[in-house]
C-alpha cells in the first residue's frame, strides 16, 4: 500500500517537473508573456 502511494507521488512530481521544464523552455523562448 505504501509502496503505491509511493509511485503515485513520484509519478505526480515527475509529471510536475516536466511541466516546470515546458513552461521554463517556452518563458526562455519568450513564447510565455
């Protein structure tokens, strides 16, 4: 059970980090106002 929400936490903060990552490439490419 622990194990689960484990990978649920993960996956959520990897997907967070992806977007980070979007969003900080398109603010850099000034496509972000």
């Amino acid at each position: 059970m622990a194990r689960e929400a484990i990978r649920q936490n993960y996956n959520v903060q990897f997907v967070t980090a992806t977007l980070m990552a979007m969003l900080a490439k398109a603010h850099s490419k000034g496509s972000l106002d």
